[in-house]
C-alpha cells in the first residue's frame, strides 16, 4: 500500500510541475505551446529537480502566487528528487567501495563461457596474501641497506 500512495503522490507532483512548467514557458516567456509541452514533459521526466525549479517560478511568475505558497506545493517534488538522487549517489559509491575492497572483479561480454556476468562465487582469488592495499599501493616492510 505505501508503494502505491507513493506513486500516486509522485504522478501527481509530476502534473503539478509539468503545469507549472508549462505556464512558466508558455505564459511568462511566450513560447509556443508544442515545444514547450515537449520541454515541459523531457523535464519532468528526465530532469526533475530542474523541473520543480522551473515549475516554482512558473507558480510565482505566470500564476502570481505568493512565493510561500509555491514553494509548500513544490517542496514535496524537490525533496522527493533529491532523495532520489541521494540513494543512487550512495548505492553507487557503496557497490563501488565494496567490489575493490573484496577483489570481486565482474566478468566482461564476450567471455569464454560468459553470459555476460560473473557470480560473486566466481569472483578471483583473494588479494590479502599479496601486499596490496585497497586504493592498489603496494606496501612492503623490506629496508635496503646501502653499504659501499
């Protein structure tokens, strides 16, 4: 239930933005209808922290609410999409951090035997014996002497 509240909540800030995109194009800077509902929905959909941006000054600018107001309409929509790209930015450093810290180096297409992809159990050999440190620097605790 909580995943379906949700959606609903987000189709119905993407209209929100989208309208107020759209009255922020067309109204405001004049622009003609088609290619502002193309930029509108491109935004919306692909960009939408700058679409809740736009679609704020939109509310302000060609609808002439009052700043505190548009900004209570558009805040759920901004605070939805930074989350958003918060959680990929954190899952994609924490994948990252994790395969080298382990050694698990992913199978590339066109392997022998590949489907594209190496399971974790087929990862290589541990790197611990070796010396190596995460970042790859070699540490060693060998001291050459020089004597002439």
């Amino acid at each position: 239930m909580p995943v379906v509240l949700m959606s609903v909540l987000r189709f119905l800030i993407a209209l929100v933005q989208m309208a107020g995109l759209i009255a922020y194009f067309h109204q405001y800077h004049e622009w003609p209808l088609l290619p502002t509902a193309i930029v509108a929905l491109a935004l919306t959909l692909l960009a939408p922290i700058v679409a809740t941006i736009f679609g704020f000054m939109g509310a302000v600018y060609a609808w002439s609410w009052p700043w505190w107001l548009a900004f209570l309409v558009f805040l759920p929509g901004l605070t939805l999409a930074l989350t958003a790209v918060a959680g990929v930015g954190i899952l994609g450093m924490l994948s990252a951090f994790l395969l080298k810290r382990f050694g698990i180096k992913l199978a590339t297409r066109g392997t022998a035997g590949g489907a594209g992809r190496a399971s974790p159990h087929t990862a290589e050999p541990s790197v611990a014996g070796r010396g190596d440190t995460i970042e790859g620097e070699v540490l060693s605790s060998r001291v050459d002497t020089d004597t002439k």
